[in-house]
C-alpha cells in the first residue's frame, strides 16, 4: 500500500503535539480568507471602472488584480492541503475545527478539536458531526471516577 493511501490514526496526546501548528495555520488561512474576500469585492468594482476590452478581455488593471487573486486563492489552498498533509481533516476555517482519525473501543472514529480549546478533549463517530462530540475520557479519569 503506497503512503498516499495509508490512514493516520492518532492517540490525543499525538493529535495534541500538532495543536500550536495548527493554531498559527488556521489563523493564517481565516487572514486570508478575508484578504480573498475583499479582493474579489475590489476586482467587482474595478471591472465597473475599466470595462472588457476587445474580444472579451479584462482591461490590464483587472487582469492584474485577477492574476493576483488566483495567487492568493492557490496559495490559500495549498495551505489547506498542508493541514490534510499532517493527517488531520479542517472541516471549518471560520471556527478552526479540525478532526483526526483516531480508534475508540476497537472503531475508527475522530478526535475534535477546535480553535480556542487548549487541547483535544473530544471526539465523535465517522459521519457524525461537530453537534454530537463527547468528552474523552482518559484512563486516569475512569479509574478516579470508579
């Protein structure tokens, strides 16, 4: 089985270790998101000032504006694409989630975490959401409670 097809299933304490990568890439990526945003508000209004030139051509001043919006767009994405690298899925950028394979009672299911939490504390079953994660209870926490 090549490396591409191979799945990572982390422990809390392994998904935990990437948490300040992912906090500083997260940020990074709502940064530029709302970069990207107000960019195509400004190519919108400079298409209005410099309308299509001949043959259906953006004028020089939007082409530029849109080459460097496709620049920031494939930069943007190639960050994402370095977070699903690590072996982490972001299912939200606005609110930082974030899930990792992981194995509960003998089933695959994902670890959450989300921008803010000082850690992973939660997870969920495969094909459930964010709305139905629940606590990790940790072994130290059973045999204490027990």
């Amino acid at each position: 089985m090549d490396e591409m097809n191979q799945l990572k299933v982390f422990t809390p304490e392994e998904a935990n270790r990437l948490i300040p990568q992912l906090k500083e890439m997260i940020t990074e990526l709502r940064t530029r998101q709302k970069e990207i945003l107000a960019k195509e508000v400004e190519i919108d209004a400079l298409e209005l000032l410099y309308p299509e030139e001949e043959e259906e051509k953006p004028s020089p001043q939007v082409a530029e504006e849109i080459e460097n919006y496709n620049k920031w767009v494939n930069e943007f994405y190639s960050m994402i694409d370095q977070i699903h690298e690590l072996g982490c899925f972001l299912k939200d950028i606005e609110t930082g989630l974030v899930d990792f394979y992981s194995l509960h009672q003998g089933r695959v299911v994902y670890l959450c975490w989300k921008l803010g939490e000082e850690e992973v504390g939660y997870w969920h079953e495969v094909g459930r959401g964010y709305a139905y994660r629940q606590p990790i209870i940790r072994e130290d926490e059973r045999e204490s409670s027990g």
